[in-house]
C-alpha cells in the first residue's frame, strides 16, 4: 500500500489492477466450472456427491446430504447463548428495515371502465448460498434468508459446504434456523449452485439463488443465469473511504484493514484531500496489521489492491469515488451529510466517523450482500425485491377499447404486424381478412 497523487494516470493503474478480480479473468476456472455444471445436471445426486468427496473431502449420501434435526440441536447445544442471543438481536433489526421494503399489488380504474394494476408475487422456492473455507459467514445467512421471508417465500433451501467429517459449522445453522431457512443442504462450491439451479434427486430446484462464494461459485452462479434467477455475480469485497484533515487517521485504518481481512483479492482505498492524514492511515494500518491473527491476509490484499490517493480538492475525490463505485464507501468529513448527497455509486454509503462498516455487516439492518467491481453504478443491495415478481394486470371495457382501438391498430400497423391490427379490428366488425 503505498500514497500516490490522484490523476488521470494513478487512478487507471488503480482501476486496471481491481479489474483483474472481474471473472473475466479467469478462463481456466471458467472451463472447469462448466464441466461440474454439466455433469450435475446430467447425473445428479451421483455427481454432487462424487465433487463433494473431491473438492470437500466429505463423503455423502441421500440420507446424510440433508442437515437432519439432530444435527440442529447439536448446534444450538455447542453455540453460547450470549451468541445466540445476539443473533436473534441483529434478525430483529435486519427483518425490521426489510419490512419496509415491501410493496403492495395496486389497481387503478379509468372513467371508461378500464382497469390496470400490477401484482405483486413472491418466489415460490429461493436458493441461498452461504461460503465456508477461510471463515464461517453466518451474517450472510442471515442477509439472505431474511429479505426472501419477508417478501413471503414459500421454501427457502440453503447449502452450505460441510467439514471433512460431514458436519456444518454450528454457528451458521443456527443462524439459518434463527432466520426461517425451510431446509439446510451440505453442498458447496460450483456443485451446490448446479443442483439449486437444474435440481437432482436430493436438492429440488429453485427460482432463485443468492449468497455470496469464491470465484467457482460466482462463475457458476453466471452461468446458470438464464435457468434461473440470481441475485448478482459478487466478487472480492471492497471498501473506499473518503476523508479530509479532520478523520481519525486510526479509524480510517481500522475500517480499510476490517474488509482488507476478508481475502487476499480484497481492495481497501483512501481517497484523502490531505496528505498528512494519508501518512497517518498509512503508518497506522502497519501498527494494527502487526497485531491482528489475518496479517497476512492483509498484507497479500493491502500490497496488491490497497491504493491510498490524495486529491488536490474534494470535487476530484467525489469524482474518483463516483467513478469507482465501491461496494462499501465510508464519508469521514467535516460535513459528511452534505457530501452523501454527491455520491451516485455506491452499494452503501457509511456517514460521520462512528459509521464503521463492520456494524452494516452485522447489526444496523439494511443488507450486506452488495454490488461489487464498479456495478454499483446499475445495480442495488440485495433487498426484498429480488424475492418477488410483478405482473401486469389490464382488464378493458368494450368502452375502453373502442376509445383507444383506432391508435393500437394504427400502431400495429406501423410494425407491419397485420394479426395484431387484426385482433384489434375483429372485435368492431372492421376486419380486413
């Protein structure tokens, strides 16, 4: 991690080393995930199992595949109330702030008899992944289940990879049973989104898979798009804090270093009007980083995708984070209020210096599972939308009709679709055929 001037030049340096976390950039693993898709949607249950001995190093069967109550009893047994206390706390909160979320079906009636409306439909099955490997991730599960039961979700599945001895990390089913999960699958990696996107003997298939994974689940979950819904292809995550001379340089480390920690394809960005305080984060993400147990994590991500820019002014720090879009972005300002309101990109926005991210992550409410690599210049949070659909509904009068009939068959016209003038024109004896 190093301090450079913001320009033209050290900012495409920047963009073009956070590029190479795009999928795109990796054709290898891309031809590797789509064998394992194919082969679990041909063969089922018997490839599912067969990469689970391979890539988890668990064998299963149809009967052990499926967390059973046993098992969930165990968990709670092995998981400290205090934590299941604070667990049931934070689905308070996040089932609160989704409650907001929700939309109503509505219809509107014309003078002429003509009705219109929309209806608003939840997903009858939704798929949810949760990672394992490095870090156990039960805030995921509750940032995915808990928007799909809000918006009514009929079944909610969720897969989750298992330990070698074939059990799942007990804080993350209780975290799963906590937040309404219907049934909970030991499936991990390309395999498990394969079975929720084409189905097999033991894992039905859904309308829609969330959740974050690594790079085989996030080029699996693009390739199944199509088959089914997916939320977003998620990458590494990301943070940017803005800040001028009045941040706590301390602060500002602290909150670079937490999503630094995450992996080593990770990226933490200062974009600073002030050279002193870039020189204080600097020296101070090397104290904290000396004494955490993911150092070198931390070190792999801050040395690779770590960037720390000094603006000449705060119009060109907006513009770079604008033009960044980060996952997370933290304002550390005098007047952090008035720069929220210049930020168009951003997954969330964390104002004034006591909105440390980790408490998104955990505890504030709205949800975690963010646009990352730049898209959050098009695309959302997850929320309670990606659970529901909406139908148009239209119901016309004859009244109706015969007011509009002359433009909608002009229209068709227009196109050359001759059958759609026709459809129109039959129902006034004005048929041409």
């Amino acid at each position: 991690m190093k301090i450079e001037l913001l320009n033209s030049e050290s900012f495409k340096d920047m963009q073009k080393k956070l590029l190479k976390r795009s999928t795109d950039s990796y054709p290898s693993e891309e031809k590797a995930v789509a064998a394992i898709l194919q082969r679990v949607r041909q063969e089922g249950d018997a490839a599912l199992f067969d990469y689970e001995k391979t890539f988890d190093k668990c064998t299963l069967t149809a009967e052990t595949i499926r967390v059973s109550e046993q098992e969930e009893k165990e968990a709670y047994a092995k998981v400290p109330e205090e934590l299941t206390g604070i667990i049931r706390r934070a689905i308070g909160r996040i089932r609160q702030f989704h409650e907001q979320q929700k939309q109503k079906s509505w219809f509107m009636t014309e003078d002429n008899g003509m009705v219109l409306g929309q209806r608003v439909t939840p997903l009858e099955r939704a798929g949810v992944y949760v990672p394992g490997g490095k870090a156990a991730y039960p805030s995921s599960v509750l940032m995915n289940i808990i928007p799909a039961k809000v918006a009514g979700v009929k079944e909610v599945i969720m897969c989750t990879p298992p330990g070698r001895d074939g059990t799942v990390d007990p804080v993350t089913l209780v975290a799963a049973r906590e937040a309404g999960a219907d049934v909970i699958f030991k499936a991990g990696g390309a395999q498990a989104i394969a079975a929720m996107a084409f189905g097999t003997e033991s894992i039905p298939k859904v309308d829609k898979i969330t959740g974050p994974g690594n790079i085989y689940v996030a080029l699996a979950k693009r390739a199944v798009y199509g088959h089914v819904s997916i939320d977003s292809v998620a990458g590494p995550s990301e943070i940017t804090v803005l800040a001028d001379e009045t941040a706590d340089p301390r602060f500002v480390a602290a909150d670079l270093l937490s999503q630094a920690e995450h992996d080593e394809l990770a990226s933490a960005v200062l974009v600073t009007t002030s050279r002193e305080l870039a020189e204080q984060v600097l020296a101070e993400t090397e104290r904290f980083c000396s004494a955490l147990s993911r150092r070198d994590i931390i070190r792999s991500s801050l040395d690779e995708f770590g960037h720390i820019l000094v603006a000449e002014n705060m119009d060109d720090a907006v513009r770079a984070v604008n033009a960044i879009a980060p996952e997370h972005l933290e304002i550390q300002t005098r007047d952090p209020f008035l720069l929220m309101t210049r930020i168009r990109n951003a997954g969330a926005i964390f104002v004034g210096p006591w909105s440390s991210e980790p408490l998104g992550d955990y505890f504030a409410g709205p949800n975690h599972v963010l646009p990352t690599n730049g898209t959050a210049r098009f695309f959302s949070a997850l929320s309670v939308d990606d659970f529901v659909k909406k139908t148009s509904i239209i119901y016309s009068s004859r009244e109706a009709l015969e007011e509009l009939h002359g433009d909608v068959i002009r229209f068709a016209k227009a196109e050359r679709l001759t059958a759609h003038a026709n459809s129109i024109q039959v129902r006034f004896g004005e048929e041409e055929i």
